[in-house]
C-alpha cells in the first residue's frame, strides 16, 4: 500500500502486549568483557518484573528503564550511587510512598534489592538489548493480495464471504524485527477475544511465511458483516486496488476491503467508540446486566452478592463500594465511585443506602476473558471516567481514564486484590447505633478470605482452557496462550 505509516508499538504495548513482554526475561550482551553482565542482566530483569508494567515499554512519569540515558539524565540513575539513584529511593527506601505502588502486590524482595543496589554500586553497567533486526523478505502489495488470493481459493467457497485479514506485512518492510511483530500478533489475538462473545479462543491464523498476513473468521467472534463495515468506517488507510488479485479477493468475500493493518486495529479498537461499537455493548449497566442474566437488586437483597468497601483504590479519588454477582458468563463486578465523602456519599455512614456519582463495571465474557464499561450516576454508558473522580495514576501524562484499554492495562492480569475497610467498623459498632440494618450489611461485606478468593488470585494455571475457581478465576492471561500459539 501506498503512504506506509507505522503506528508506535507504545500503542500496542501501553495495554495489551505488555504482559507479554513483562514475562520474558530482558536478554543482554556484554558490552565489553571484563563488565559484570551477569549482575547487570540480573539488574534487568528486576526491573522487567517491578517496573515493566508502567515504565517498560511505555515511559510513565517521564520514567522508562529501557532508556539508559534518559533514566542517567533525568538522576533516576546515579551509577555508583544507589543512595541517590531514585529508582533504588523508591523501590528500597521510600515505605510511605513505594514503588511499584502498594496495590500493586509486587514488592521488591530483600535479594532483589541489595542485587540493584550492587548494581547501582558497581557502576550500572549499561546492557545492549538482544534486539537482531528484521529477517523478513521485503512483501509487495501485489506479493500480499496473491497470499490472500491463494489462501481463499483453498478455502471452502461457503465460508470465504466470513474470511477476513489483518497485516503486519508494512511493519516487516520497514524493518520491525520480529519480537515487535510477534507483539503485534499477541495483541491482536487477545484484543479479537476480548471483543468477542463466543465460548472459545480463536487465535488469529498466520497465511504467508513469515506470518504477517493473519486470517480469522468473523464468527469465531460473533461478528457480522457489519462490524467488519464499522471498522472499516473508522479505517484511515483505505485504498482500494484494482489488481486482479484484488478484484478476486473484493468478489470472493463480498466485501470492498476484507484485510487491515493489524496494528491500527490494536491501537483503535481497544478504546471508544470501536471497543463499544464490536463488542455491541449496550448503552446502560441495566441493560449489560439483563444481558448477563445479573440481577443487582435482588442479589442484594437476596445476600448472594458479595461487597467491599474501600476508603482509596488505584483509580478513584474518594470512597469506592465494589460488588461482585454471578453471571452467566461467571463474574458480574460492579464499583461505585463518588465525587466526594459528604452525605450519602459517605459510606461509612451509608454502607448499604449511599448515592454514587458513577462508576466502573468489570465482567466476564463466555470466553473467560475481561470486558468493562464505566457509567455516569444514573447508570448510562459512558466512553471516559470524569477526572475529578477517577484518574489514571500511573500515566500523568495521559491520566484520563478510557473504557477499554485504560482498564486493560490496570488488569492485565486480572481482578486486582484489594481490602475491605467497613467490615471491621460495622461489626464494632452497636446494633441500635449504626442507623441501618448492621446484619444485613455484615452479609454482603464478607470477610477478607473469602474476599481474596474471588478476585482470581487462587486460579494457580495461566493457560486460557483451565477452569480454576469458578467463582474467582478469569482468563485474562489468555494473551501467553496466544503467544505460544500465534
């Protein structure tokens, strides 16, 4: 295609590849051989393991530790130093203000720290990413539409008008080596499951070889020509040609441009209104809950929904109520977020009757993984949380808290464990005192244990196929499935 652009890989990164990348081990080379690259790699991986998720890939607070000489410009790196290098500050020596942040649960241990420290200590050695470049032979557009053209003549004539294609085809032209576009293919294939509501993963199938063209079948996502036709009117490369092979692919799929760039897909359609518009999300909560078979007031009332109150969390600015309820698909969580601490708006004088100014909605889809949607007060649809009641701590310079990729990315490995504050302040205060009913409210606020296990912590396998907890596990680590199986 003509006016190649390449989309920044940040895009991809910022919420569906960075699990991906988090998990693999930073590979280095010594720069010279009397450098100490084992402390070095060691150092690395650390880091990958505490910081890669806000400051990897994606620079967060103007800190990114992949960048050696921002993180030596900018003194968050002091070689020699440690004592005046801010990021052993804060990872070793800041308790009332940690990183990562505590709601994180992921700590540096004592090892860790003192091996960052020798690190610091010996210099902090400079490590040299084990990053080969591209050994992609360079594809035509004509060389792509054959590929396709091929791919559809050996398939049944029946299903041919439901294949469609994603490329990456430009990305290996440029030169993108193939851990970026093997990113690109494990984001598109979690971003398609995350918009889809059939039962099974389907991962995206590579045609070419270097697998850059990758086909999939729209109902294998429970999507129709319509969707595709969404897409395609939010599509800005579009460029229709009139090879043969082309006017044979447009003809056997009945569709005036059937393959995307896959990496504009996992930067748009992660966010509104392309999260909203594929994964055909109704406008309010009551209609997603009649969806999912969830029934909030009842469930309430009935004592079978489960309840916490929090007096911060990672998001909001004020107190946070968090419900969870079965669904049909396993897990219906419902937070609600308030503008200020007065009022009915207080819940710890209102843990059963309090008036929220919105909130955040987290549910399962038949696959198992996580879908979301934020709602205004009166329960309506909305595309972004207002900021002053919740934000995006872990990016000022994007604090902004979008449905779909923003929540991906604070849950990319599932419910976050969090603690219940009103449980102990209901059960100590008197019957005839607390202005409500304290039993039933001691129902629904359940105790920690049973609390912690519903957030998914206790699903011990990360394949996307297990079953785990029925109650609690999730399946948002479907993504190092597909990397395996892309």
């Amino acid at each position: 295609m003509n006016n190649r652009t390449i989309i920044p890989l940040s895009l991809c990164i910022s919420g569906l590849c960075m699990p991906i990348l988090a998990a693999i081990s930073y590979k280095i080379q010594p720069i010279q051989k009397n450098q100490n690259s084992d402390l070095t790699s060691k150092a690395y991986i650390i880091m990958e393991k505490h910081c890669g998720k806000c400051h990897g890939e994606v620079k967060t607070a103007g800190f990114n530790f992949h960048n050696y000489k921002t993180m030596i410009d900018n003194g968050f790196l002091i070689p020699g130093k440690p004592g005046e290098s801010r990021i052993f500050i804060r990872a070793a020596k800041s308790p009332g203000d940690p990183m990562p942040p505590r709601n994180e649960n992921n700590p540096l241990s004592e090892s860790e720290t003192a091996t960052l420290k020798a690190w610091i200590e010996a210099g902090a050695l400079q490590p040299v990413a084990n990053n080969p470049s591209s050994q992609h032979k360079f594809m035509s557009e004509t060389d792509m539409l054959q590929v396709i053209e091929a791919d559809l003549n050996h398939a049944n004539e029946r299903d041919r008008a439901y294949l469609r294609y994603f490329t990456l085809t430009h990305l290996a032209n440029e030169g993108a080596t193939e851990d970026d576009i093997q990113a690109f293919r494990v984001g598109l294939s979690k971003l398609l499951n995350s918009l889809s509501w059939q039962k099974r993963i389907a991962v995206p199938e590579p045609i070419d070889t270097g697998k850059t063209i990758l086909r999939i079948d729209l109902r294998k996502f429970s999507w129709t020509e319509q969707t595709w036709q969404k897409l395609l009117a939010a599509y800005p490369y579009v460029i229709i040609s009139k090879s043969e092979p082309a006017k044979s692919i447009y003809t056997a799929t009945n569709c005036s441009l059937p393959y995307l760039r896959a990496d504009w897909f996992v930067s748009r359609a992660a966010v509104p209104p392309l999260y909203h518009d594929l994964l055909d999300m109704p406008d309010t909560a009551g209609k997603l809950e009649a969806k999912l078979g969830v029934d909030v007031e009842k469930n309430v009332k009935e004592e079978t929904a489960i309840r916490a109150g929090l007096q911060e969390s990672g998001i909001s600015r004020n107190n946070r109520v968090v419900d969870r309820h079965e669904s049909t698909y396993r897990a219906y969580w419902r937070s609600y977020d308030f503008r200020s601490i007065s009022g009915k708006q207080n819940i710890f004088k209102n843990p059963l009757s309090f008036e929220p100014a919105g909130g955040e909605i987290i549910f399962n889809l038949p696959n198992g993984l996580q879908a979301y949607m934020l709602v205004n007060d009166s329960g309506k649809r909305i595309d972004a949380g207002p900021i002053d009641i919740v934000s995006n701590k872990e990016n000022i310079n994007d604090p902004i808290v979008r449905n779909g990729l923003t929540c991906m990315s604070c849950h990319s490995q599932g419910v976050k464990r969090f603690y219940d504050v009103l449980r102990p302040i209901i059960s100590a205060l008197p019957k005839d005192q607390s202005g409500y009913d304290r039993d039933h409210a001691l129902a629904l606020y359940i105790e920690k244990p049973k609390m912690d296990g519903c957030t998914g912590r206790g699903c011990k396998t990360i394949c996307c196929r297990c079953s785990g907890d029925r109650r609690g596990s999730n399946r948002s680590r479907t993504d190092l499935c597909t990397a395996r199986a892309v």
